[in-house]
C-alpha cells in the first residue's frame, strides 16, 4: 500500500481524555449552536430505523391518477427496471456521528452525546484495505463532524497517498474549536476538497435551522479557507458549499442560487467559494420529526412524489457510491445507512472486513420511499443537483 507516512496509532473510540483535548466543552453553546438535542438522548420513539421506514410506509401516497404508488412502481412506470449499480466512483465513510452541534434538520441524528456511534480503530483499517481494494476514485469522510473522530487525520493521509481524491463533509463550525483551526492549512497542504453545510447566504434562514450563531461562526470559517487558498479557483483546494432548503420544500435551481450566493457572499463579507451543491432535505431522523411536528409529512412526501424527475435517476448517487457506517456495515448510500437498509450482494450484506468489489459490482440497488427526496424537481444527491 503507498502510504504519505506511517499510520499512527489511536484510541479505538472516543473517551473523556480525548474530549477534554479540544480545549472546549463539546455539549457547550460555544463549541457550537445547538436549537435541539438528539432523538437518542431524548430517547424519542423515532430513534430507531425501523420506526422511521414503518412511518413513510405507512402514508398513503397517490399517483396522479389516483392509484397507490411506491418508489419501484413509479421507477417501472417510467420503464426503469429498478436501479442498478454503476461503476463505483465514490467511496463514502461515515467515522461517526458524535458532533459539535445539534442541527434540527440533520438526518443523521448527530450531536454531541453521540459517543456511542463512532467507528473503531480496527474498523478504519478494514475500511482502509477496502478503499485500496474498491477502485473507487474517491474517498468522501463524513459524520457527525468526521474531523472529531481520532483516526480522521490517519484517514486523509492514506488515502490521499493512494492518490484518491478526498473530500470532508465539514460543518464550517467545527474549525473554529482550539484543536481544529490548523485544519484549513492542513486540508490545503493534503489538497483536500471541503464540502461545507450553509443551508442559505442570509443569517436568518441559516440560524433558523442550524441555532443562533450558527451563521456568524460559519462566515468566519470560510473566511478562514479563503485564507488558506479556498475558493479561489484552484482545482486543488475546492471549497463547495452545500444548501439546503429551512422548511417543507424543494430547493431552487442550483446554478441561479449558485450565482446568488456568490454574489452576496462577496459583497456582504468579501468570502468567496468555488460551487455550490443543493440537497433535499430527506424525511429522516430530525427532519421527519420536524415534520411530524409541523403536520407537513404527508404533504411533503406527496410534494416530492409529484415532482419526481425521472431524468435525476441516472445521476442518483447510490449508483456510484458505497457507504460505510462507523459500525463497518455497507449501504447504497448515506441515506439507506441512516434508515438500516444494506446494501445487498449474493452473499447477503457485508461488513466492510469482508469487503470484495465483485460482489457488489452491478447490484441492485435497495429503495424506499424516502428515495423520492432524491427524485424530486433537479434531483438531489451528496453532489448536488442531478439534471444541472
């Protein structure tokens, strides 16, 4: 294996002397906003998967002709049969859920009490093995804040060493904590691209959902990048931010916000970016319960079913990418790993240990019902828009 330097190595979960090394309280406001707290620490009914499909499934939804209609029957009524794996591009990791803020959007359910899911050391170097073995070109590290996680660093460098492209799933908050603002610096020197949660360009709609403050401290962060190279236009230090809407409803076009957002970034706060990624907001974990609360459920899914594109189908992302949780299972992408939905092989589902790219060559790919978030108007997937 090319490796960029000996692996060091770590504790195999996070603990109290690790978290004390941040020079700040993780469940305090100024490690990061926090409007809500998680659905397992809340022990709320909606906490396990389960209970999260069973809730979608259960919806009446209609066609427009007023027939019942599930994902597979309106792929096949638009002569998909089913969906497929593509080659494999992507190889998505998810070190954890443990997490800096407590977003009411976040369909990972992350927080800052989220110790309890974070992958283990053993775990990373199987998930190391796998990258080296997948063929896949890169290598996409997410959470929680996945910079939290004790191998994160460990992660980066092996896999730029393979000559993978890296990306972090960054909350822009975090790099403001003590032990993390060398980041900016260090993600330039391993020229890492930084995929950056901002749900919108004004303060108001980004506070909304995020917390007070959540805006402030993200300004500041991309200013911070744009220090260290990003979002100046060089291919190797790409500074991507990512919207998504505050409420019931689909986004916007993703080139006109695009421009919007570029715009007033640099007239407000002269901070600048390099493209912007627009998302759904899927109907999992804490937005599904925001919309349980609001009543907007069954409109939302509705919503989604009658917007569904069937030109976003063969950019959807779980045709090119494979999802690892921090517990080393795989999925077809983010969003089944959150609702427990395997990705399937001949051999049934895998840990990563296991992993062997044959057997998950050209598989089809498991749905449900949260798939139309990623079927409606552009299409939607963790690189943006589907049909733009």
């Amino acid at each position: 294996m090319n490796r960029s330097g000996p692996l060091r190595k770590h504790l195999s979960v996070v603990n109290d002397e690790m978290l004390n090394d941040l020079g700040v309280r993780l469940q305090s406001d100024e490690a990061g906003p926090k409007p809500t707290r998680s659905l397992r620490s809340r022990r709320s009914e909606l906490a396990p998967p389960s209970v999260e499909r069973r809730t979608l499934e259960n919806l009446n939804l209609q066609s427009s002709d007023g027939e019942p209609v599930d994902f597979e029957r309106l792929l096949k009524r638009h002569g998909f049969d089913g969906l497929h794996a593509a080659p494999l591009q992507i190889f998505q990791v998810n070190v954890g859920k443990l997490c800096n803020m407590t977003c009411r959007h976040c369909h990972v359910d992350a927080g800052p009490d989220r110790i309890d899911a974070m992958m283990r050391s053993e775990t990373v170097d199987a998930v190391i093995r796998a990258i080296e073995a997948s063929g896949a070109e890169i290598v996409d590290i997410t959470g929680g804040a996945p910079e939290l996680h004790p191998r994160f660093r460990d992660l980066v460098d092996v896999s730029v060493g393979m000559g993978k492209h890296v990306i972090d799933r960054c909350n822009l908050t975090i790099l403001l904590l003590p032990k993390f603002r060398h980041l900016p610096d260090w993600f330039a020197e391993q020229r890492v691209e930084v995929v950056a949660s901002l749900p919108h360009h004004r303060r108001l709609n980004t506070d909304a959902q995020r917390g007070n403050g959540t805006y402030d401290k993200s300004i500041e962060a991309i200013r911070r990048l744009n220090a260290a190279g990003y979002g100046k236009g060089d291919p190797e230090r790409v500074l991507t931010l990512m919207s998504n809407p505050a409420g019931a409803y689909i986004g916007s076009c993703q080139r006109t916000m695009e421009r919007e957002w570029k715009v007033a970034l640099m007239r407000d706060f002269d901070v600048s970016f390099d493209r912007l990624f627009a998302l759904n907001n899927m109907p999992i974990s804490r937005f599904l319960e925001w919309l349980l609360q609001k009543g907007n459920l069954q409109g939302y899914m509705q919503m989604l079913l009658d917007a569904f594109n069937p030109a976003a189908v063969e950019g959807l992302m779980c045709r090119n990418t494979l999802s690892v949780g921090w517990d080393g299972r795989v999925y077809d992408c983010d969003f089944n790993q959150m609702l427990d939905i395997e990705a399937g092989t001949p051999r049934g589902p895998l840990h990563i240990k296991d992993f062997d790219a044959e057997l998950y060559a050209g598989r089809r790919i498991q749905t449900a019902r949260h798939c139309f978030g990623c079927t409606a108007g552009s299409g939607s997937s963790c690189s943006g828009a589907t049909t733009e």
